[in-house]
C-alpha cells in the first residue's frame, strides 16, 4: 500500500500560480496512476487531472485544461500539479489519490483510486 501527503495550497489572486505536491510512501510508485481531484464547498469531489504510471500520458478536465499540468517525478516518489491563470472557481480542496495498476493508462473515475491524500485547501480570491 501507499501513503500520500498532499501540500502546497493556500491563498493566491486570481491570475496567480500554485503548484500542489503530492509526495508517496511505501509500495512501488511507479505501479500507481496518480490523480488530482478537488471538491468545493457544497459541490462533489470532481476529477482534474491524471497521470499513468510512468507519466507518458495525462489527461485533464475541460475546466483546467490549458491552465493546469500534472507532472510526476518516480525518482523522487512525488506528483505535482502547476496551476496557472487561477480563477476564483479553482478555489476547493485538492487532493491526490493513486491506484495500483498494470495498465499504462490513465483514470479520470473517482471510484478507481483507493488512496487518498489529506487534501489541501486552495483558495483564489478576486
């Protein structure tokens, strides 16, 4: 099994950037697709971006394509995501997430992924 912390959120003006980190412990990274998923207040926990295992593949939700880029580093057991050009609507927790996998592919299906981080809140003002 795998163990993630999240970071890297806080306060920031619309326009601004953030990069989110998602460092992981225990089992093999790179066996993982990782994911970014967030959840604004009274709203559901929705995908954002996603990246196989080895990162050759990404994907990301129609609301922060262009804006956003998910990375991962499997040397250093850490997933990131820089967030550009943010907007008072990207404001919500954030959270990382992993599910073991063979596949090379990516997973934008909150319901596949059976790790979690803790969640980190970001919040862009106007």
């Amino acid at each position: 099994q795998v163990q993630l912390v999240d970071s890297g959120g806080g306060l920031v003006q619309a326009g601004g950037s953030l990069r989110l980190s998602c460092a992981a412990s225990g089992g093999t990274f790179s066996s993982y697709v990782m994911g970014w998923f967030r959840q604004a207040r009274g709203n559901e926990r929705e995908f954002v971006a996603s990246i196989s295992r080895r990162g050759g593949s990404t994907d990301y939700s129609d609301s922060v394509k262009g804006r956003f880029t998910i990375s991962r580093d499997n040397t250093l057991n850490t997933m990131y995501l820089q967030m550009n050009s943010l907007k008072p609507e990207d404001t919500a927790v954030y959270f990382c997430a992993a599910k073991l996998t063979t596949s090379s592919g990516t997973f934008s299906i909150r319901s596949l992924y059976n790790y979690w981080g803790q969640g980190t809140q970001v919040t862009v003002s106007s």
